[in-house]
C-alpha cells in the first residue's frame, strides 16, 4: 500500500518515533511529508521524501519565538500568526499533493491536515495529548481553549482512526491506545551492544532552541564541577544518531520532550529533568517522573541554585524509571487493517 507519512515540524520527537514506526510497515510504500528540522533528521535517513516539503513553512521557527528564557509567552500575535502558518500551508498541500494517490495518509499532529475540505476516512491520526490545556494566568487562553478543543475533537471524527501514544496511559473511547512509540530504529538499540558508560554529562536540549537557555544556564555549573559535557539537539548540536550520546553517558540533563524522556527510561538513565516553563506537555511528561530515584524535576528558574546539589545526590542513586512500552508493532498493525478495510 501507498501511504503518506506526515509528521509535524516542530522539533524532532515526532520525527524520530514516527521513522521508528516505519520500520515495522513492512507492508507499506511511504513517502514522507515534514518541514523544518524533521526534514533534515528525514534527509540523513535517506527516505523517500514528498516534494511538497520543501515548500512548507516550518513550524517550529514560530513555535520557538513563543519562548523566552525557557518560558513560554504566547501572544494573540503569535497564535494567529502561527494559526495563518498552519493555514498556509494547508493550502499548499492541497496544491502540491494528490492524497488521492495514496491508500492511507499518517498524520503524526500534522495540524495542516485538518484544515482540508476533504473525507478523512483513509486518514489515521496520532498523538500524544488529548486536549489543549491553558496557562493558568491567562483569561484569553481559560476561555478560548475549550472552543478550540472542541472544534479539534469534531474535526477528528471524520479519521479513519485516532491513536493516543502519550506517556501516562488514558483508557477513551475516542483514541486507541497501544503503549509508546519508541525512538530511532531497534538496530541501532544501543542496550543490545551492553555498552559501558563514559565519563561526560550530556545536556539534550530537544529539537528546537528553546532549550538553548538551558545549556547556557548549566555549563558554568557543571564547569565549577569540572565534569566533562558533550550537547545534542537543536539545530546547532543535531545529530541523527543520537543514541550512543545518551548510552555512554552517566547522567543526562535533559528537556522534557515526549522523546527524550522515552530514551531516559528505555535506557535507565539518571536524569534532571527541565521542562519548559508554561508548556503544559513538558511539564506533564515531566511528572511521570516526579519523586523517582535517580531523577530530578528542575525548573529554569530554580537552576542556578538547585543544579549542582541534584547532580551529586544522583550520582549516588540507582534511576527507577516508569516503565513505557512500544507499541509501534501494535500500532503498524492497527494502521494496517485501517488503510486495508477502506480500500476494498
């Protein structure tokens, strides 16, 4: 079958547990659609990429402005702003792409998808969260979400089906649940190769700059505790291969995007954990860590002081981490059956 893969662009944890994914579609022919720094993670795969990608804005550079010193600050300016991004794009895909060639499309929080005027039977959609949360100080956001959540909901009926992948497990009738997707392909699993740790700190920023004022705020830490560092994530510490950074390491300090925290459990890594401040994503992942040995929840504000004495309570703890489970085989199978029940 022919299926278009459609990730979102914002940052890399999509892409990564979604070409994940595709190693368990034996049965599928995929062509991936993205933008932005996922466009770049899929180039270094060597996929078969849509032209059509490299036509889209990518989100994430609009994504970014909202945060200020690992806070996120959303204006009515940046929302529209971002909602026209959204839009424009759904305008080129419908221009660019002929979904009609295709037995099935994927959409991984692929935003631009729902704004096509078109049945969505032969169209499965996956996500990690269920609803849109406000910030707590913001009138705007308390009485605008619900409508919002609302009018995403309604649109989300009309797919074939909806599969929820998130962290802590919800039982709904709307969404199938299967467990996790894990990150990057099983071969390159580095648990399998039993490799030894090293001695370095590694700072995961996430795919996008918002964690730059992480490293910033950490390196004079962790330089006064003459530990050696080495830095993934973003666009300036990218790598497409991650893993044997996370493996050797002998503690990570990391945001709390879905993937990284994948890695941190599937690989027990100690961790100290900072998820941005005002994300309500981040700051959810981040609890199903919260009181566990090995691990710290740490807020950007509170890194100056809290930082160096969390480093060396680690260093003495054996990490418990909440046990995921990857459900990718499940999940390829489920979209089987989907894209195999509306083409006959």
């Amino acid at each position: 079958m022919k299926i278009l893969f459609a990730s979102s662009s914002v940052g890399l944890g999509h892409i990564v547990r979604d070409v994940r994914l595709s190693n368990y579609m034996h049965w599928a022919n995929i062509t991936w659609i993205t933008s932005g720094i996922a466009l770049k993670y899929l180039e270094a795969k060597k996929v078969k990429i849509h032209e059509a990608s490299y036509s889209l804005d990518g989100l994430d550079k609009i994504v970014e402005e909202m945060f200020k010193g690992g806070v996120l600050k959303i204006s009515p300016n940046k929302l529209l702003k971002l909602y026209n991004m959204v839009k424009k794009n759904s305008i080129r895909l419908n221009e660019l792409v002929n979904l009609d060639d295709f037995d099935g499309v994927v959409a991984d929080e692929f935003w631009e998808l729902l704004f096509l005027e078109r049945p969505m039977t032969k169209n499965v959609f996956i996500t990690d969260f269920l609803k849109f949360k406000p910030q707590t100080n913001s009138i705007t956001q308390i009485l605008l979400l619900p409508y919002v959540n609302k009018a995403l909901h309604q649109k989300l009926k009309d797919f074939g089906a909806k599969i929820y992948v998130g962290l802590r497990p919800i039982s709904t009738r709307e969404f199938d649940f299967y467990g996790q997707i894990f990150t990057h392909e099983a071969n390159e699993d580095c648990t399998e190769r039993k490799t030894d740790e090293e001695d370095f700190i590694l700072i995961n920023l996430g795919g996008t700059s918002a964690g730059y004022n992480l490293l910033s705020k950490a390196t004079p830490i962790l330089n006064k505790l003459k530990l050696n560092v080495k830095v993934i994530g973003s666009s300036k510490h990218f790598t497409s291969n991650p893993l044997p950074y996370i493996c050797r390491s002998k503690l990570i300090i990391s945001m709390a995007g879905y993937s990284s925290l994948i890695e941190l459990s599937r690989f027990k890594k100690k961790g100290i954990i900072v998820p941005l401040a005002g994300d309500f994503e981040q700051e959810d992942n981040a609890r199903v860590f919260y009181d566990r040995p090995g691990y710290r929840i740490l807020s950007f504000s509170k890194i100056e002081k809290l930082l160096e004495r969390y480093i060396l309570e680690i260093f003495n703890e054996n990490p418990n981490p909440p046990i995921f489970n990857d459900g990718s085989e499940k999940i390829s199978e489920r979209l089987r059956l989907v894209f195999q029940s509306k083409n006959t």
